[in-house]
C-alpha cells in the first residue's frame, strides 16, 4: 500500500434489518475495503461481504459497556485513511438520518479526506413499510415528519416542541422512542392532538422478529410495554398507523418467523439459506467445515494424466466435481480427454455442478445410500472397466468395500479436503443457549460430526430444545449414533427435500 497516498471514506446506510435491503453500491463498497467501521445494527450477512482480512473494527455498544464516543469514531475513520485505506463506516438504516453520519463527514471534510456518502434504506419509511404502513398516503396526510424520541424523560427537559409536534396533520415517526414513549404520547395530548389518533409500534422491522403493535395515541404506550417492545422500534402516529390489516404483508411466508441453523460448508450454504429465505425463513449460516485443495496432489495428478485408463470417473459431491475440474484446468488438460470416460453423478446437484461443463452423466443414482448407488452402478460396469472414485479425503469406506468385494478395479482419490470450521463456535453456542433457533439442518454425516465436535460434549445438550432435520437416512444415522436424535429426515435427500420437511414441521 502507498504510504502517501489517503486513503478514502465511504459513510454507508446498511438498511433497516433485512439484508436484502442494502444498496448495490453499499455492497461493493463494502466488498471492497480494506477496513469495516460498524454499528450494533448491521447484521452479520452484511459484514460477510468484507473481504477475508479486512480489519473488522466494531463501535457500537456492548451490554454495560458504553459505545465508542463519537469524537473516537471520527478519530478512526481518519487515522485508518491516512494510512491509506479504503475505508467502509456501516451504520444501520441511512447514516444521515439520526446516524450521525453528518459528524463524521465533517470531521473527514476536516481533516483533508476524500468520502462519499451512500445512502441506505431508513428504518423511518421501510419498517412501517414491512409492517402495511404507508408513511404517507394522499387520502389521509400531506406530510411525513421524522422524529427523535431519545431525551431524558420529563417535560422540563424536552428540546422536542410538542406544542408543534401536536399541531402537525402529517404523520408522525419517532424513532429511539420505546423508552419515551408514554411521555412522548401524554406531550401529544395535552397539548391537543387527539386522544384517538392511530399509532403503531413496530419492533426489530423487517427482520423474521418483527412484531407490531397497534392502538390509538391514548393506550400505545400501555400496549408497548404490555407486549414487552424493546428497542429498536420504530413509533408511527397518524391515520395511516390505522390503516386496516389488508395491507400486512411481510412475515406469510411458509417459514415466516422460523429460525434455522444451516450448517453446511461455507461454499455450499448459499443455495439451502437462499431457499429458507424465499419463504420467509432466516437462515442463520454456520458452516462447520470448509472445503480446502488436497495436501498433496500427487494421486490425482497420476490420475488425471492417465485418464484415458478410467471408464467410469464417479463424483459423490459437487465439490468433488468443482476440484476434479480445477485441478484439471490447473494442468491444462484438455476436457476432451474425458471424451471415452463415462460420468457417474450422486445426486442431482452433483449431476447440475457437471452440466454447468456441458457434461451429462451416464448415470445418476438418486439416492444418497451407498447401498442404492451399488446396486445402480454395478449393473452398468463391464468387465476390465476402471473407476475413479473422485471423492472427500474422509469419504466412508462402504463405496469402496462394495466395489472390492465384487471385484470391480477401481482408484480411490481424495479430490478435496473437509476441514473444520471453529471460527463461529462461540456464536453458534450463544445462539443455542438464547434458544431463539427452531431447526438445525445437517446435510451429510460430516455436518453432524463437525458441529458436534465445535460444540464440544458439554454442549450436546443445547440442541435438545432444537427439532434436528437430516438429508437422508445416512445422515441421521450418523446423528443418532453421535447421540443426537434425528427429528425428521427429508423424503427426497436433497436440498428441496430438506426444505419441505422444514416446511411440513412449521405447519403442525
Ligand atoms: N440511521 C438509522 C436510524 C438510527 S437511530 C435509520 O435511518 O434507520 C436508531 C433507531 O432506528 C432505533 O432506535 C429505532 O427507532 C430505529 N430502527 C433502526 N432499525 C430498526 C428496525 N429494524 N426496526 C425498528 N426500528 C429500527
């Protein structure tokens, strides 16, 4: 890095919750950084777009600790673009709405840094919106009025000019006000806005833990603090508060307000979050093993260069396939060479990971038992045909004994390495011990293995109140014999599969 040259800022609104709401250019920013400066509100989703080894700098509050003061967050921001870095200050919602990224922007104009601003999605308009509230609507208000709610309780001390504030047709929206808000509706009133004018709360917005509650400016405050509302809130005073409930839309999903732990490997958890999410679900990505290149590339090397000796080449896993190609990419060797070799594919999204190469397999067993796979691939192997077995270095042996045993020749190779993921150990069991997750999925028997062997006997015991939902049968009887009872194991072993189970057990 060039040491004279400044680095730059760029003042970033992550969005209210969902991260699916943050910006495209928010995302490249912070794809890109080298630095990530973040507050309590950005989700974890949205800080896995940082690179591998940005610097991770939290200043948000901590229980019982205060937050970093602000003139601390400028210092920062400076310090780390004088040293030349590019650097991504993430803050919830918009950072120019009660974000206090118009300090931070100062302070950089200050010190001769060059930012940018990116603005978000505030919570002010999209966590009414995820709740069926219109902020604005032409047949009830002409206005929107954004408002703090964070003072110190008592009239005396209010800077907020109720007199005002109660004389306004627009729609109110007072944000940081859970705390306040029986002495924000009682200012209201006495000072003349209507004891009957709707007003809805709406808690953790357009995140699966969303809850709304709604009343008139007299009872809110009563009904906030029966349902035991929390920050972060978002307050809306106004007609468009009491608008009926057609316009509920969010959280009818088939997973609405489930919570699953997906404990695939990083490169693989995308697909079964994704579809989690499509239904309203929250996948909550713990990878437990990560696919790395093999130690030793020797075998496979030998093997690619004589591929022409193989018939069959037999792919258990998309990784196995992603890993066959790579390596052989990596020692140019023409794909034509396989032209003579028959594909075998286990599952069909091993079979889809060979399409995407304009390959199609021989043959595709269906089912995930060693068993099964025998008893579809013999018939298919004639005499003097070789196999390769491109596998996971710590593949089962039944694949392999089952070949031996009737007498089939075949190369045994580990294409890819399954390592454990520890990193996320410490929040996977703060996770369990809150008891907030519904389901843990596990899609082979390594899954099960690994968690359990991150989370460390003593930990067994907080998947108890967890409903556990396996791929397939192999899978659960890995579980069962780790001492983990398999609720419910996926008719069709896919990811599909598994999450129709998921959805079948949210319905009863
Ligand atoms: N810059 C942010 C607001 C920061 S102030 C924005 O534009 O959204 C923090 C307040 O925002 C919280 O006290 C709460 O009132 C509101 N808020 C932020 N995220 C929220 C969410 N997901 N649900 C409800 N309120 C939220």
């Amino acid at each position: 890095m060039d040491k004279n040259r400044k680095g730059k800022v760029y003042i970033i609104g992550a969005g209210p919750g969902d991260h699916k709401l943050l910006t495209l250019k928010a995302a490249e920013c912070i794809s890109r950084a080298d630095v990530i400066v973040y507050d309590r509100l950005v989700g974890s989703k949205i800080l896995g777009l940082a690179k591998k080894d940005a610097e991770m700098v939290y200043v948000g509050k901590l229980p019982e600790h205060h937050a970093v003061p602000q003139e601390g967050i400028n210092r920062i921001l400076v310090e780390k673009a004088l040293e030349g870095k590019t650097v991504a200050r993430v803050k919830g919602g918009d950072p120019f709405v009660f974000g206090r990224g118009g300090e931070e922007a100062e302070a950089l104009a200050e010190a001769g840094i060059e930012f940018e601003v990116v603005p978000g999605v505030t919570s002010a308009v999209a966590v009414p919106a995820y709740a069926g509230i219109p902020v604005t609507h032409r047949d009830f208000c002409s206005s929107l009025h954004i408002i703090t709610g964070h003072e110190k309780p008592g009239k005396e001390e209010s800077s907020l000019d109720f007199e005002t504030l109660s004389k306004l047709e627009g729609t109110l929206v007072f944000l940081m006000g859970v705390k306040n808000l029986s002495s924000i509706t009682s200012n209201l009133i006495e000072y003349g806005k209507s004891k009957s004018t709707p007003a809805a709360v709406v808690e953790k917005g357009t995140t699966i833990m969303q809850r709304k509650v709604t009343g008139t400016l007299e009872d809110i405050a009563e009904k906030v603090k029966e349902a035991g509302i929390q920050s972060p809130a978002v307050t809306v005073i106004g007609e468009v508060a009491g608008l009926d409930r057609r316009l509920e839309w969010f959280g009818k999903g088939k997973l609405a307000g489930k919570r699953v732990l997906v404990t695939r490997s990083r490169q693989q958890a995308s697909k079964l979050s994704e579809k989690i999410e499509e239904l309203g679900g929250e996948a909550l990505e713990f990878p437990v093993i990560r696919i790395e290149e093999p130690q030793d590339y020797s075998e496979l090397d030998k093997a690619l260069e004589n591929i022409g000796v193989y018939s069959w080449v037999v792919f258990t896993s998309t990784n196995g396939v992603e890993y066959f190609f790579k390596r052989l990419r990596f020692k140019r060797i023409d794909i034509r060479k396989l032209s003579g070799t028959k594909l075998c594919a286990i599952g069909e999204a091993t079979a889809e990971e060979l399409e995407k190469m304009g390959l199609y397999a021989e043959l595709m067993p269906q089912s995930y038992t060693t068993l099964d796979l025998l008893k579809q691939l013999l018939p298919k192997i004639k005499k003097g045909e070789k196999l390769l077995l491109a596998r996971a270095d710590i593949a089962g042996k039944e694949l392999s004994e089952g070949l031996k045993e009737k007498a089939v020749e075949f190369d045994d190779i580990a294409v890819y390495r399954t390592v454990l993921e520890e990193s996320g150990r410490e929040a996977i069991i703060e996770l369990l011990e809150k008891g907030n997750i519904d389901f843990v999925t596990f899609t082979s028997s390594s899954t099960v293995r690994n968690l359990l062997s991150i989370l460390g006997k003593d930990n067994i015991r907080l998947l108890d109140k967890v409903k556990k939902v396996c791929i397939g049968p192999v899978t659960a009887k890995t579980a069962e014999e780790s001492g983990l009872e398999a609720d419910a194991v996926a008719d069709v072993y896919t990811v599909e599969g598994l999450v129709n189970k998921l959805v079948e057990l949210s319905e009863v």
